[in-house]
C-alpha cells in the first residue's frame, strides 16, 4: 500500500525522554469518516483532542524489524471535532530498547541507531465524497513529552508537572518502507484488573503490597497529591524465606516506577512499557509511604487479545490451582510474541519454550492469529540456509541452530494446523519448514543423524551432571530425534498441500533406519521419552516400560527438562502406565507440577525448585517464577486425562477420538473445549461404583469406554464405566 506520509523524527536526539509529535488540523466540510493510519520506530501511543486513539497496548508491536514493521488502522469518527489536534508518543520499546541484558546483540545495537520515528497518515472523508489526508510531515511539531523513561526492562518514569513547550518542527528522514505491513497479530490489551489482597510491613520495614497473583502489565495509582510529590513502586515476583521484598532474579532490569505529580486528584499508569509481578513496595507516596493505602492501587494485566477456549477443573484444588498457573502463565508470557519470562532482562521469544507448549496454548485460548504473525517472523529471521533462531525475533543471532528450539519452525505450524484444521499455516510456512530439515541436513557431521553443532540438550533436566544446565540425555541423541520427528512432519504438511515429499520420505526412513542402529539402548528418562513419542523405537512398548521402570527406581520422580517433561506423561498413558503418569501429576514433593503450589506459585517456575525445601532460591542468576514451559502439561490433562484427541486426517475437530482414562484418586475432572465446529465436553466423576462419563461433541465422534469404541454423530452422550 502506498504512503503520502514522510517519515518524521525530532530535531535533536532527546536521548531517554520521549518525544510527543503534534499536529492540529481543521474540518472544512461536514465528515462522513475518519481513518488513522500509524505506525513507529519504537512503541507509540496516540490521542486525538484529548482521547486515546484504540486499545493497543506497545503499537505496533514486536516483529523481526528489518524484515517486518506492523502499522495499525483506526476508525477515529467519534473523536473528530471542527478544530482537531492529533499528538503521538513514541518510546524505545523493543525498537530501540536494550534487549537480551546479559549479552550484546549487534541486531539491536543497529536498531538503536535509528530515531524514534513516526509515519502517520489521517485520511477524512467527508460527506460530498471528497477526500483530505493530514500526513506527517515538517509540518509537525515536536517536543519533549512529560514521559522522562520509557524502557522494556527499566520502567517508566512520569513528571506531570511538565509544562508543555510550543514545540520545533519535526524533521522528515528516509525511514523504513519497503518493510511495513498491515497488522497481522492479535492485539495487546489491557484485560484482568485485580485489586491488592493485603498490605503489611515486611521484617526489613518495607511497606509492600500483594495482589495476590503474580501479572504482566502494570499498576495504575490514584491518588490526591501537591505538586511535586512522587509515587515510587518497585516490582517482586516472590518474597525471600524471611517475608523480604526480592528483586535480585530481575538482574539488571530496573523496573522502575516513579510519578512526579501536579496538584489534586490524578491518576497514572505506564504509557510505553510493563512489568512482570506480583508484589510492589511502595518507596515513595504523597505525604509519606505510610499514607498509602490498598485502595490507590490496581494491577492491570496486558496480553494478546485471544479468545479463551479451553477450561479445566477438578476435584483437587492443588490440581485447579496448577491449572490456573497455566493459564496465568500463557497470559503473562504472551504479550505480542511467545516470551520465556516477563520480569527480568529478557523476555525473548525462546523458540524452544513456543513449541513444548504450542499444543497446550492452542487448547487454552484461540492462538491461530497468534502463531501465524510469530511464526511469519520465525521465517523471515531464518537464514537463506535455514537456520532458526533461539529467539523470534531474533536478536541474538547465534551461530548455530539448536535442536528443540529450532524445530518449532516444524513443530508449531503443525500444531496450530490440527488445531484448527486451516492448511493456510502450513502453506505459510512450508518453505520455513522444509529449509529448517535442508539445514540439519547441511550442516550434521553424521549422514542421516545430526551431530555437531551446540545444542541446550535437555535444558534443566534434573539428571544433569554437577555444573551443567543440561541434563544427561545425548546431545546428539535429542537432535537426531528431532531431526526425524520435524522430518516426519515435513512429510504430511507436504502431503497436506499436495507437495512433492518423496525426498523427506526417502530421508526419513535414512534417519530412522541409522538411528536405531546407532542408538540400540537408552540411558535417561528423556532418551526413553523421544524414542517412544517420536516412533524411533523399534519396540516403543519396551522404551515405555524402561521409562516406567526407570521413574519407580528413582522414587516416581521425573528426571526430565524442557525437552523430554512435555511428552512424559503422554508415552506412559499411551503404553499402559496412566496409573504412573497420575503418580507423577499428583505428586507434591519436589520435584513436581505440584510442589511449587504447595510454595504458594500463582504461575509457573523456570525451575521445579525455584524456591527450595529450606526457603532458600535456586540462583538469582536464571530464577524466573513466571516461565510457562512446563505448563505443558496441560496439553495431556486435555488430551489424555479427558481423552480429547484430534484425528490427524480431519483436522480441526472435524472429526474427533474422545477416550477419557480417568483416576481413582480424583473424583471427578471436567474439560470444556470451544472448537471451531462448537463445544466440545469430555466429563468423568465416580457415581454409585462406576465412572460417569458426559461427553458432548460438536462433530462425528469415536468414544472410547473401557477399550470398547464406538462411533456417534455430533451430540450430548452419557456411558457408565468400570471403576
């Protein structure tokens, strides 16, 4: 789409302060509408006479930059009046912000070098059917905005005591173009509002204040102050053993929040960053930290503007409470892009993390557009040779592809297809895929394996050797394995668009064929896991029993990380051990899904044990409480427990297996799903002696009870089982 609009940047560099843009205008007709066409180098927020033009929290969003800069539409009729003035804020945001704290990347460092640029066209249509735009322009006006701060990591800082100053004209520089697309993601709005559970002294004398959830977004302040006076707030996920405020695991992510007031009654909340929380200390407060009560303050939550689909509940409320901190975690991690964390200098889209829990957020909320606008940007960042990213976009550029988290280029676009059961994703996103196979291919040391390289292995996986993060599984174990499993799905995406496969066919069976000769015996959890899920076994029912046996010698502990915990539970319900796999659900020593509840977790942890037996934490160093990984889980609750399985050949629910394999420790699990094709129900509570099953499908059906299927149309069913 072509653009009369110049791009346009302040005189002079106003270094942390962000500059308003202004422009005022007359109407010389009677209007019939009026369109807003925006985007920035940075975030932008934009008024109109006074009024906050949309909803979107941090326009125009994050996307792989230099390929891809969103921009945004807005019908802004209502807020036109005879005499008009438009002003745009513009912040760092994750433009020109400093990203990934604990290390240099040479692709933000770049980004950097450019100016907080606005490209803005209002197009008025007016009743005769005349057109007129006001475009940016040196026409406009710049100044400094009352925003002094606005950074992802260090916060926001807001003197409303600024004095607005007439401005200087705005300087038209050669920005970006030939990137610029419509707005292709869900927006970020401001969704949960939660008000303050408690307020108390902590032993250090620190006046704190806990919401009582830990939330991504920011806390909005009401209060009556003179001029001058400040409200300081810092930010915790988490108190220390003795009740202290902690903030050492936000590293060097500032997180401020400070508030220079006027006179009177006002209220405040960030314009241009976010936090992730659940604790705030006030430091400082008109008349005096003593004076601030639990009434000034509420937590908003911001994420992508998604549709919840998927609920959970049970008859053990430690369960229904792992459940919500799924659910807590995907909204927290899923502002704009999937990122691991949302406190501490980081949060990055880790790829690895997007594909282990690709499944469970599509059963939770509508992702589709989701995926779709991240997974665009995951093969605009790929290579010319295929290589992907650790992160999306991807601003550490690593050198080399690590298995896990590069084959979510596979994995996530065929998730998101059964899901939804549109191949447009696969179409999408065909080439990615198939470059990210030819680049294993390329670049494997061991024809028909992949070895060499670096890889995380099995992050965090708990039979990790002393001073490693890696866990004991074979690096080129993992990698292989997914080498033929992302091969594997190559095929039937390819299948799926009619595409010419036979060469992924005919390496697959190279891969297979070489990798049960090399690999005859496994030697971890997460070894047995892989070679069972991923059909790599020659006998998967022997790699499954070797896992169970393996989880009893230890106690019925997991010993997985992040590759092999998200497909533990499915290969032991799959092979005979559901009885294990529930050992495993409801076990509340650590390690567990359940043992961080039992610590008060209101999301999930990085690590099992990010708050120790003893109190103590596991590091500062890489210790985030809100890291939604391991949440998958969830995926096999749905899945498994409530037995909802997508058939791969009619995909998107168009037709569906529901085999429910229920608990005797639980009395009863309840699991809503909206479909595309309408509400699908699997419920099983004990009744008299038997299990109860209420099962509603919005499609044809294959129900399975007690190993006996049978076939049923879309409908409301009810079957009694053995107990």
């Amino acid at each position: 789409m072509e653009w009369n609009a110049s791009w346009i940047r302040p005189a002079a560099d106003l270094l942390d302060v962000c500059p308003v843009f202004s422009k005022s205008f007359a109407l010389c007709k009677p209007l019939e509408k009026a369109t807003l066409r925006i985007t920035a180098l940075g975030v932008y927020e934009a008024s109109l006479n006074g009024n906050r033009v949309g909803d979107f929290i941090l326009a125009p969003g994050w996307t792989c930059y230099d390929q891809r800069l969103q921009y945004q539409e807005y019908d802004v009729t209502e807020l036109i009046t005879d005499t008009n003035t438009l002003m745009v804020t513009v912040g760092k945001g994750w433009y020109r912000g400093r990203l990934a704290g604990w290390t240099d990347s040479k692709v933000q460092s770049n980004l950097q070098k450019n100016p907080a640029g606005l490209l803005a066209e209002l197009t008025l249509l007016y009743s005769d059917g005349s057109t007129e735009q006001v475009v940016t322009d040196s026409s406009w006006t710049t100044a400094k905005s009352p925003i002094l701060l606005s950074e992802i990591y260090d916060g926001e800082i807001y003197d409303a005591t600024v004095v607005p100053e007439e401005g200087t004209s705005a300087v038209v520089f050669d920005g970006p173009y030939h990137t610029l697309i419509p707005q292709q993601g869900e927006e970020v709005h401001e969704q949960d509002h939660l008000f303050p559970e408690q307020i108390f002294y902590t032993p250090k004398g620190e006046l704190v204040i806990d919401f009582g959830q830990e939330v991504t977004g920011y806390v909005e302040t009401t209060v009556s102050a003179s001029a001058g006076e400040e409200v300081s707030l810092s930010f915790a996920e988490v108190l220390d053993k003795d009740g202290n405020f902690y903030t050492e695991n936000y590293r060097s992510a500032r997180a401020i929040y400070r508030y220079i007031c006027r006179d009177g009654l006002q209220t405040y909340k960030p314009h241009l960053t976010f936090y992730g929380f659940r604790y705030i200390r006030i430091n400082a407060f008109p008349g005096g930290v003593d004076h601030a009560k639990p009434e000034n303050f509420i937590a908003i939550a911001v994420h992508s503007d998604m549709r919840r689909t998927g609920r959970i509940s049970c008859s053990d409320p430690m369960l229904n409470r792992l459940f919500d901190n799924i659910l807590w975690g995907q909204k927290g991690n899923f502002l704009d892009v999937p990122t691991d964390c949302p406190q501490r200098d980081e949060r990055l889209g880790w790829t690895g993390d997007a594909q282990v829990f690709c499944r469970t957020a599509c059963f939770q909320y509508d992702a589709e557009r989701f995926f779709t606008k991240w997974l665009a940007d995951l093969a605009a960042c790929q290579t010319p040779e295929g290589r992907v990213g650790h992160v999306i976009p991807d601003v550490l550029e690593a050198p080399n592809g690590s298995a896990a988290w590069g084959d979510a280029a596979v994995i996530c676009p065929w998730e998101v297809y059964l899901a939804y059961g549109n191949p447009q994703i696969l179409k999408n996103q065909f080439k990615s895929m198939t470059g990210w196979i030819d680049y294993i291919t390329s670049t494997t040391t061991t024809p028909n394996l992949w070895t060499g390289g670096e890889h995380y292995g099995d992050w965090l996986g708990l039979d990790a050797p002393s001073g490693s993060y890696k866990g004991s599984s074979r690096e080129d174990f993992i990698a292989s394995a997914f080498y033929a499993y992302s091969t594997e799905l190559v095929i039937k995406a390819g299948k799926v668009l009619g595409e010419d496969v036979s060469a992924y066919e005919t390496l697959y069976q190279n891969i297979l064929t070489t990798f049960r000769e090399t690999y005859p015996e496994y030697t971890t959890q997460t070894e047995c896991v892989l070679a069972a899920h991923f059909g790599l076994a020659p006998d998967p029912q022997a790699a499954a029993d070797q896992l169970a046996d393996r989880i009893r010698q230890c106690g019925i502990r997991l010993e997985t990380g992040f590759v092999g915990t998200p497909y533990l539970l499915h290969v032991l319900s799959t092979y005979g051990h559901t009885e294990l796999a529930y050992s495993l659900l409801l076990r509340k020593e650590y390690p567990s899904w359940l043992y961080p509840v039992t610590k008060g977790a209101t999301t999930i942890w990085e690590h099992w044990d990010g708050i120790m037996e003893n109190g103590d934490f596991w590091s500062s160093d890489m210790n985030s409480f809100n890291h939604y990984a391991y949440g998958s889980v969830a995926d096999w609750v749905f899945g498994e427990a409530a037995g909802i399985h997508t058939v791969e050949e009619f995909p998107g629910y168009e037709r569906v297996r529901i085999e429910p394999k229920p608990d005797s420790r639980l009395d009863c699990l309840n699991v809503e799903l909206q479909t595309r094709r309408g509400m699908l129900r699997s419920c099983w509570k004990k009744e008299n002696g038997f299990w109860k099953y209420e099962i509603v499908t919005p499609s044809p059906a294959v129900i399975v009870i007690d190993g006996q299927e049978r076939t049923v149309e879309k409908g409301s069913y009810l079957f009694f089982g053995k107990l």
